[in-house]
C-alpha cells in the first residue's frame, strides 16, 4: 500500500525504517528526510511496516509499506535488516539515493553522486572521526574487502536492475556465501551482501566508476558527537527549520593506561553513527 503527495519526481531519498522494540527507527527516518529535503533539495520515499508506518506528518513524499523479513536476530532481538534488494522496483525516481537513517545529511555532497556513474556506485572506503589509521574491513581474510550499503545511488538502469537481483540472490542464500567466503552468517549484513552481488554482476572485477570518489565517514567506537543546538521548527514559517549544521566530536584517547578527551568541531560534513543512542540524543538534543 502506497500514500503518494508528489508523483514523476526524477530524483529522490529512499529509506528503510522498521521499528524494534530498542529504537524508533521511522523517528530516524524522519530526522534524515527533512535534512534531505534541506540540504540536497530531494523528496523521500519511506519503506515500512503496517506497525511502524506513522500518520502523514508532510515530512515523506510517500510512504510504502511492505511485509518485512524478521528472520534475522542480533543481541537476542529481531532486527528488520534484510530486503533491501526491493529498493530498485520500489523507489518512484529515476535516480535515487538510498541511504541508512543513522546517516547525517549535513551538505549537499551526495548531489554529486548522480553524476558519477550512469547506474550505480557506492562506498568501498571509510573512515573514523578522530581515529584515521583504523584498517579498512574484509568480509575475511580469505575474501573481499567490504563495500558499504550506508549510502548507495541508482538510476533506473539494466545494469543497476542486476545488481539489486543479485543483491536478493545474495541474501536468498546467505549461509553458502559465507561458507564460501569464510565470514559468520549469523547476522546479515547489507554491506556483506552488496559486496559480494556487486562483485558477481561485475564478474570478480572492479569497475572505478562504481565507488563514491571519498570516504565515508564514521562516529565509532570511544567517540561521541553532540549537535552544538537542535534541530528547530520555525513555528510562524509553517514546514521551515532551522538547521543545525555544527557538531562536536569528543574522543576518548587512551595511551599508555591513561584517558585523555580530544574535542574537534566539524561543519558541512556528512557522517554515519554507528551508534543508535547517539544519534537519538542528536535528534532530540
């Protein structure tokens, strides 16, 4: 089922939310699109559940409810992480960013994304805030080095279609291609299962124009970032924020069994939280 505002938009945001017991996943979603629309000029596309779905709040051009996957635990939990792959037949734009709602539009760098590739590229480097030197990840040593689902741009293509069907391939049989790649099946990982679809359509290979040209940016582990004010509806100026464009990034530096805190502000940079609890004190200040 489908609550549609603004129909033949070319160019859009495509996020998944799904509730769980721990996090409200849509409230994320929604923290993400009106930054969306602020920072990149682009409507959303919400894909949810009958039990997640919220009321029309005018922050999602369109709402898609499905039925969601739950066979997959992480710390004792349902977690709603697969069916990604249906993001290709269910985004209404021609050309679209699908991106995890822990992620902080704070530019409007991902615009240039569309002019990249002419059907698909996404992260293949990361980087962490305040801890440079951490090693890129493998889905193990045997294997690849790992891609990352956190943000991925689509134009309505042949190729990008075959991508997102190996992407379901991937996660059909996710038990054999972790045995053949030597990585623990017990969670599925997008990233994990982009990696491998994007390395069988491309035939083992790499296609340069596939990867987003800079690193994606993380809040890891012994960091924390503060929004320096909250993210304001202007009341008198109807659907208007003002946006928070500033963060503080603290760092627990530990050497030699002693804790020192190292504080950088950042501006106009886009970064992901890996942290849940964290982004939820961003949101709600």
């Amino acid at each position: 089922m489908a609550r549609t505002r603004k129909q033949e938009i070319s160019r859009g945001v495509v996020l998944f939310a799904f509730n769980s017991s721990k996090y409200n996943y849509v409230e994320m979603a929604e923290y993400c699109a009106r930054r969306a629309s602020s920072f990149l000029g682009l409507p959303t596309t919400l894909i949810t559940d009958a039990k997640s779905a919220p009321k029309d709040t005018g922050v999602f051009d369109n709402i898609i409810e499905v039925v969601p996957d739950k066979n997959n635990i992480r710390e004792n939990q349902v977690w709603i992480n697969k069916g990604r792959y249906q993001a290709y037949e269910l985004s209404p734009y021609e050309e679209t960013l699908l991106i995890d709602v822990d992620y902080v539009i704070n530019s409007d760098k991902l615009l240039k994304t569309f002019d990249f590739s002419d059907s698909f590229c996404c992260h293949n480097r990361t980087e962490f805030l305040m801890h440079p030197n951490v090693s890129q990840e493998y889905l193990s040593s045997y294997s690849y080095s790992s891609l990352w689902a956190t943000v991925i741009m689509f134009k309505k293509s042949e190729r990008a279609k075959q991508i997102f069907e190996a992407l379901e391939m991937v996660q059909h049989n996710y038990d054999h291609y972790a045995n053949i790649h030597s990585f623990i099946a017990g969670v599925y990982r997008n990233d994990y299962a982009l990696t491998l679809a994007l390395n069988i359509v491309n035939g083992h290979s790499t296609e340069p124009s596939d990867y987003i040209p800079w690193d994606l940016v993380h809040v890891g582990k012994n960091t924390s970032v503060y929004a320096n004010q909250v993210d304001t509806q202007i009341p008198a100026d109807g659907d208007h924020w003002d946006f928070n464009t500033e963060f503080t990034v603290m760092f627990d530096n530990w050497k030699n069994s002693k804790m020192r805190k190292e504080y950088i502000t950042i501006k106009d940079m886009d970064f992901h939280i890996m942290n849940k609890d964290l982004f939820a004190g961003i949101m709600n200040g």
